[in-house]
C-alpha cells in the first residue's frame, strides 16, 4: 500500500476554506494517522478591468475586479480508516478538493 496521501484544497472563501482544512485535522487526531499541513500556498488573483461607459463616450472610468483563489496542500499517511472518513466528509460547493495517492 503507497505510504502518503495528498490534498489539494481551492476555493474563494477562506472560511469555507479552513472549516474542511479543521474537519481533515480532526479525522487525523481521531485516528492517529501524521499528518502535515495545512501549508498555504500563494494567492492566485484573477483581476479583470472593465470600461464603465459602453459607449466609450465621456470620461474614460473604469471599474476594477479582482477574485482571489486561496489554496491549501496537506499531506497525510494513507490509512485505510483515515482515507475512508475523508471520502465521506461533507464538502461545501464554494471548495474544489483533489485528493492523490503518493
């Protein structure tokens, strides 16, 4: 059996971010299984400019628009229990997880 599993978790909410980063935390500590992470890592931003006027008429204005992509990796050892409790936890729609075996 391969020794790690990794996760990979995006979303643009933070909150609902970190609620599934401490969900997978607290099925690590119930089953002892090492985990390491959650590590963050850099903040992708999708910024988009747009010209306010559709008729390029008048001042030249601009309204600016910026989605920011949070993500979070986590390495855990592949325990059968372990693998099988995070297969079952409830992700909300806002959080992309991938989960791949090391």
């Amino acid at each position: 059996m391969p020794g790690k599993i990794r996760i990979k978790l995006t979303s643009t909410s933070i909150e609902d971010l970190n609620a599934v980063c401490e969900e997978i935390k607290e099925i690590a500590r119930r089953t002892g299984v090492n985990i390491r992470g959650p590590i963050p890592l850099p903040v992708e931003r999708l910024k988009v400019v747009t010209r306010r006027a559709p008729s390029g008429q008048g001042y030249e204005t601009f309204d600016r628009f910026e989605l920011r992509i949070h993500k979070r990796l986590i390495d855990m050892d592949a325990d059968e229990r372990a693998t099988r409790l995070l297969m079952r936890t409830r992700v909300p729609p806002t959080v992309r997880i991938e989960i791949r075996v090391v």
